[in-house]
C-alpha cells in the first residue's frame, strides 16, 4: 500500500500558486524599483530597507507563532515602546554604578529581553489561563503599554544619557562584513523561526492548536502552555527588537512603535500564514516583511506615486494576499 | 416495478468524479412517493455521493437526474429545495447559538410588516416539533440540546419546508434505541403522508425495520435494487461486501490476573459519581450504557481530559491527575467518540495526525521526517488504511478510514491500556469487523482494551465483562453467559427510567 510515487502530484500543484505568490509579489517589486531607479539594488539603498525592516521582522517571526496558534498580540507595539523606556531608565539609572561601557549596554539588554519576557507572559497568562479571549487580552494590553510609557516619558520623551548612546550607536549602525547588526539579528531570527516551525514539536503542537484545540487537547498537547510560550516567545522577540531600535535615535516616546503591531500582522498574513491560526510560515512573513519595506522605500525614491498613499497600497497588498490565498484554497 | 414512471426523483447512469478518481459508475436510483428506499454499502462505497447529488449538493460528472419524469439540473441545493428535495445530514446543518424556532424558519422567516412574527413561527415550529413527538421549547437554543434532539430539530426543519422527498444521511447514528423507535416511527408517518423517503444506515435491523426497497452499492458500483420484503440482514451484508462474512466477532481473548488499571471512587462533577473499577492485563472490558449514562465523562475523568476526584493507578502506580501527557506516559490513552471535532486535524495531512499524540518519539528537539514517514507507511500498511495519496488532508478519508488512522495514531504511543469510545460509530460492515478483530489481538497481546459502545452486540460480542452505567455511576456488572441485551438495558434502566422520561 505504498503509493509513494504516485502521490505527490496534485497538491504540490495547489502548492505551487499559494507559495510562489508572496516570492513573485517580491521579486516584481524588486524588479519595479531597480527599473526605476539606479540607487535602489546600491549597497545604501538595500542596508537602509533591511535595516528598517528588521524591527517589524524580528517582532513578525513571534507573530507568525502566536496567529498560527490560533491567536493574535495587537500589543506589540505598545510593548515596544514600553519595553524602550523601561530600557532607557533603567541604562541611565545604572551608569552611576556601572559606568559607560559594555557591561552598562548588557545590563540594558538583559533589561529589556526580560521586560519583553515579563509582558509576554502576563498576555499570555491572561488568555491561557484565565481564558480571556486574546484580542480583548492585547487591546487592553496596547492602551496599558502605551499609556505607562507616556506616563514615564511625562508626555515627552524618555533619552539615553549623551555617552551611553553613543557608545551603544553601533548596535544600529555598524555590523560584520558590511552587514548591519539589525540584519543580521533579524536574518538569525529568521532562520530559528523558520526551523522551530517547521521541524520541532513547538511549531508542529502551534499549528495543531491552531488547527483545532480539541484535537490537540486530546493528543495530549500541552495546550496551556504551547500557547503561552507563543506569546512569551513573541514577547522576547519584541525585547530584542527594542535592543536593536533604542541606539538608532536613543529615545522613546508615546509615539515609539506606533502600528506596528498592525505592520507586524499585515506581514504575517502577506506571507501566507492563516489568520484563524492552523498553518504559520515564517520565511513567508519574512517575505511579507520585505514587501511592506520595499513598497515604502519605492514610494520614496520615485516620485510617481505620492508616499503619502503607502498605507493605501499596504492596505490593497493585504487584502490581495488574502484573496489569493482563498482561491487557491478553493482550487483544491 | 414500474418506478420509472411514478418515480418522483429518478437517477439514470451517473457517474460522478473526482479530478482523476472515478467514485461512481452508472449507477441508477429511484425515489417513489409513499416509500421509502435504503441506499446501503460499505464506506467508500459512494452513498454520499450519491446522495448529494440527488439532494443538489453536487452536479454528476455524467448521466440524468429526472424530477417527475422531467429532466433535471440542480446548479444549487437552494434550487433542490424548492422543488421539495431536502437532505438531512449527518453533521448537523444547525447553527448553534440560534434557537430551535429560528433555525427551522432559517432564510424563509415569517413576516408581519416589516418585522418577524415570532409568534406565527414558534406555533408552527412547536406543531411540526409535536408531530414529532420532541417536547423541546422553540424558544431553546440548539447548544443547550441533545444530539438525538437536534436531529429531530433537523427533520422538523425538513417537514416544515414540505418536502416531497427526504434525504436522510445515517439519522440514527446518534440516537439511542429509543430515539431510534421514535424516529423510525416518524418516517412510517412522513411514507404515510406520501414522501418519498432516501434513507441510509450501517445498522441493517433498521434497514429490515423501515425500508420498502433496497439498493446496495459496492466500490461507486450499483449492485442490486430489490424489494425488502425477504432480504435478510446477512444477504444485505453479504452483498454490500461482496463476500461472505463469517464471525463478526473473534474469539474473546482470556484475561490474565494481573490488574492493570485500578479506578476507586473516581467522580467528574455533575456527570460521574463514586466510580469504582479495575482491568486486567489482556482482558477486552466492556462499558455499557444509555447515551448520557456518564460512560464518556468517566473515561475522559480517569485519562485528565477532565477534572475529576478519585485514585486512578496505572500498574500499580498513581496516575499524576488533569494530565492527559501523564497518562499517556503511564501507558494509558484513550481514543475519542469523536474523532471529526476531537481525534484528527482534519484539515492536516496524515503525517501529521499520526504522529500528533507521540510526537516526542520522533525527536524532542528536531522532528525526524524520514522516522514521520517511515511511520506512515507502516501505519497504512497494518491498519489497512485506504489512501489515494499520502499527501491528502486527513479530512479526505473516509469514516472508516479516518478511524483506522485514529487507531493508528493512539497506538503509537505503545499504550498498554487503550480505551476506544464507540470503535466503530459510523463505519461499515467490513471495517467494523476489522477494527474488532484488531481490538482482540490487542488484548491477545496482553494489552488491555476497554470498550466503551452504544451498539449492545458489539460490546456483548467482544468483551468477556461488562461494566453497565446509568445516571453517572455505575449500575452493575456482567460477566460470561451473563451478559445479554435483556441483562445489559435492565441495568442501565432500572434508575435510568425517571431520566428517560424527564
């Protein structure tokens, strides 16, 4: 009864559409930029936009777990912001002691990862736990984060002490062999992501539950705790986003990490991932990310289209994704 | 017998496929008013098919429907039901948080002005719910019911859109004895009143019971259509399969002493009191009862699927309780009643479900896809698992099929104890006897299988005891020549009585 051979034929078929989407939506931009302009393919133009990228990036890889398992975070951003400040205060608290230099800047990363830890944690001890719904969870979350850094920041901004940030610049700015140190994070980030999803129980029991937590419950899938370690992951994934972001204007405000919780998702969902939660890729949200940046960064170099309209294009871009996806469900 | 001209629906050669896979072959139906026709066959055979074509759901790759001697093309099952084709399924088409009345009047509400009138519509929902002899308030939600009263919620649905013909896929899968007499008694009244009536069951007493024709389908192929009257259950079978069967039941296996699993005052509140009990190693125990008797809730209590008070010990040692990955670790899984919504993903691939429950053994830091595989095939091959392509989402099985994968998918772990809840709820003839003989072979192993069925020969024909449950304890137990459907119902009625009637 092994019809090995005689299998793989017409899924791989479906398959084919579904995946290639995202890739050619990304290769055509690339292919639009370079027509339109000489700088886009430049060693400038492409460290700027993976730069940028890298903050939505690595916080997207945590989101593609916690959509795959059937939830969502709308905090992130929030989170970022609140995780920045607390980063910042705490750095400036300890240069008296610790003085500027690598231990303050570890000291500072070891703040903010566990800050991101802890906020993961309380969102996903509330939906896992307590069993509230995780959509009530986060925007209750995204108000609280927000407010308390405002708060912190007294309506203004939160700075890092003049010499401890420009020790910390080059966390931003420099890197290895040309390759920026966000790139390169965010690059690590993604390559864990795409292998803790596809090749270990972890990503396998998310998309289990995603799939339908009954059935998971009764493979004895741990279901509470798959589901928390999705948001404590996503919540992790957020602090060191913010590790990445703080050196590059060393400050945070109320308006630190605005939408991006939405970016975030927006990325997830482009590059494939089921929004009811069942089945997550991350190389497509790592796709995703590179769709949304690219359409800003063209926006910006051409002058054909006002940059003003980018959220309209994101918006149409998402919506298309969607559909995309439905009719090559409905294929099958 | 002359259908083809007092036919109301007739079906001629269909042929039905999908993408390359040919499911039906020319085959021909008739549905007459006044009568009602069983379509029988094994899983796979092509009854759904079948039956979604007649009730509209699905167009025929080839051949003619004829609607009062008409031909006929439905390009909806809105249209089918216009024209009084109404098929009622075995997954309910209810939804869940409407209440009873709103679902029977669902896209065809009466109006006063501009508004519902509520009042026409619980009156004739409460009419068509009394001539069915189901004392549900129109007013109730369908979530807070039973299963066996949303079926009738369904069919008074069907009646209240005047059907001339009734599709019914399996209604009495579900259903007790009882509910069944009450249905079956429906059905003579809707024949009565001159519908025509589709009906599809693997439980052939019931086919003797209500059917004036019979067609039996095999592999998408139209058999025989014959008249009831003299068709005995064993020719029904015989023919459905294509071969005679022998015992439906292997020998029972001899348990040894040893106890294995060892329950004492287990209580799952609000469903299961005080219950006490213990398993040998190789014995095949069986747990009887009417359906809400707490047999589910109890097994789900000693496994962690539920919270519950009360020692449970796996040989010899005490199982860490609400831990479903402690049980399966002690050796002790259970195999759900409800493998759509419980056992399998079925919107994954096989790989996937199988290998869902003991998944650790395939790497607890990298999953090892080529072991996932190799498991697979395996799997295919010792549970005879019918794939067309070991790529296809679970959800493509058949009933059958998808319970073989299930099985597959618990024994994996290496349980020495297996509880299967209704092994065989839905599955034909051929594969229930397959199952059963697995489940002694099992035990013959020196595993210890425990049988939880609503189908009294079942447990009767496999386990060499029975535990029988009513009202949420346990009311008795039987043992050797002692165990008969008389000895089984007395136990599980005598304080379930009251509760029948409430």
């Amino acid at each position: 009864m092994s019809d090995t051979t005689a299998s793989a034929a017409p899924p791989r078929r479906r398959l084919n559409l579904h995946v290639l989407g995202p890739v050619l939506a990304l290769v055509a931009l690339i292919v639009l930029g370079a027509s339109l302009n000489a700088n886009f393919l430049g060693y400038g133009n492409v460290t700027n936009v993976l730069a940028r990228s890298a903050f939505i990036g690595i916080i997207a890889v945590g989101m593609t777990f916690v959509i795959t398992a059937g939830g969502i975070d709308l905090s992130v951003g929030s989170m970022a912001a609140f995780v920045a400040g607390v980063m910042i205060m705490a750095m400036n608290a300890m240069i008296p002691t610790l003085g500027v230099g690598v231990p303050l800047i570890l000291a500072g990363m070891c703040v903010a990862l566990l800050a991101g830890l802890a906020a993961g944690l309380l969102n996903g001890f509330l939906i896992s736990k307590v069993g509230i719904e995780a959509f009530i969870v986060t925007l209750g979350s995204m108000g609280i984060y927000r407010s308390l850094v405002t708060w912190l920041a007294d309506g203004g901004t939160l700075s890092l002490d003049f010499a401890a940030r420009g020790f910390y610049r080059p966390v931003y700015y420099d890197g290895l062999l040309g390759v920026s140190w966000p790139i390169i994070v965010f690059a690590i980030v993604a390559v864990l992501g795409e292998l803790t999803m596809r090749h270990t129980p972890f990503g396998r029991h998310c998309a289990a539950l995603g799939a339908n937590e009954q059935v998971a419950k009764y493979s004895a899938v741990k279901v509470d705790r798959v589901r928390m370690g999705t948001y404590v992951l996503l919540g992790m994934l957020v602090g060191l986003a913010t590790i990445m972001y703080v050196p590059r204007l060393g400050s945070a405000s109320g308006s630190t990490g605005t939408l991006w919780e939405l970016e975030a998702i927006a990325a997830v969902i482009i590059g494939g991932t089921v929004l009811k939660g069942g089945f997550g890729r991350v190389w497509g949200t790592v796709v995703g990310v590179l769709i949304l940046s690219l359409i800003d960064n063209i926006l910006n170099l051409a002058s054909i289209v006002s940059p003003y309209l980018n959220g309209a294009i994101q918006g149409v871009i998402v919506i298309l994704a969607v559909v995309l996806q439905r009719e090559g469900k409905s294929a099958d | 017998m002359g259908a083809a001209v007092t036919a109301i629906l007739s079906a001629q050669q269909i042929i039905r496929r999908f993408g390359p896979i040919q499911v039906l072959h020319g085959v021909d139906f008739d549905l007459v008013p006044g009568q009602v026709h069983a379509l029988i066959g094994e899983n796979g055979a092509g009854k759904s098919t079948m039956m979604k074509i007649l009730g509209g759901y699905l167009a025929p790759s080839e051949g003619q429907l004829f609607l009062d001697g008409q031909p006929v093309q439905f390009s909806d099952q809105k249209q089918a039901e216009a024209q009084g084709l109404l098929m009622i399924h075995q997954e309910f088409n209810l939804a869940l948080q409407l209440t009873v009345e709103e679902n029977i009047f669902l896209g065809r509400e009466r109006m006063r002005g501009p508004f519902l009138d509520h009042k026409a519509m619980q009156d004739e929902a409460r009419a068509l719910l009394v001539r069915l002899n189901c004392h549900v308030d129109p007013r109730s939600r369908i979530r807070d019911l039973s299963v066996p009263n949303r079926q009738m919620v369904e069919i008074a649905r069907a009646l209240g859109r005047n059907a001339r013909v009734l599709i019914m896929d399996e209604p009495t899968a579900v259903l007790t004895n009882r509910e069944t007499d009450i249905l079956l008694e429906q059905i003579d009244r809707l024949r009565e009143s001159g519908t025509a009536i589709l009906y599809t069951s693997h439980k052939l007493d019931e086919i003797r019971r209500i059917a004036d024709r019979v067609t039996v389908l095999r592999d998408g192929r139209h058999i025989l259509t014959r008249d009831a009257a003299g068709f005995t259950e064993d020719a029904m079978a015989t023919a459905m399969v294509g071969r005679e069967l022998s015992d439906l039941f292997p020998a029972k296996p001899v348990p040894q002493d040893e106890v294995v699993l060892k329950v004492e005052n287990l209580s799952v509140p609000g469903r299961v009191r005080d219950a006490s009990f213990t398993l040998r190693r190789g014995e095949v125990l069986g747990f009887a009862g009417l359906v809400g008797a707490g047999r589910t809730e109890l097994m789900e209590g000693i496994v962690g699927l539920r919270p519950a008070s009360g020692k449970v010990a796996v040989l010899g040692k005490p199982l860490k309780p609400g831990s479903v990955l402690a049980a399966r670790e002690a050796g002790l899984v259970y195999l759900t009643e409800d493998r759509k919504d419980k056992g399998l993903l079925l919107g994954k691939n096989l790989t996937e479900n199988l290998t869902l429950l003991a998944l650790d053994r395939f790497g607890t830091v990298r999953i090892d896809k080529s072991a996932e595989d190799a498991a697979l095939t395996t799997a295919i091959h010792d549970f005879d698992i019918r794939v067309n392509d070991r790529a296809m989402a679970a959800g493509s099985l058949s009933g059958g099929n998808q319970q073989k994968l299930l099985l597959a998918k618990t024994m994996l772990a290496e349980p020495e104890i297996v509880i299967i809840d209704e092994p065989t709820r839905g599955i034909d003839i051929g594969t229930k006897q397959q199952i059963y003989d697995f489940i002694a072979a099992l035990a013959a192993r020196g595993k210890s299988v425990i049988v939880v069925s609503s189908e009294l020969p079942e447990v009767i024909g496999l386990a060499a005891r029975v535990i029988v449950m009513g009202r949420g304890h346990i009311a008795g137990e039987l043992s050797g020549t002692a165990i008969s459907e008389d000895a089984i119902l007395r136990l599980a009625m005598g304080v379930g009585a009251e509760r029948e009637t409430a």
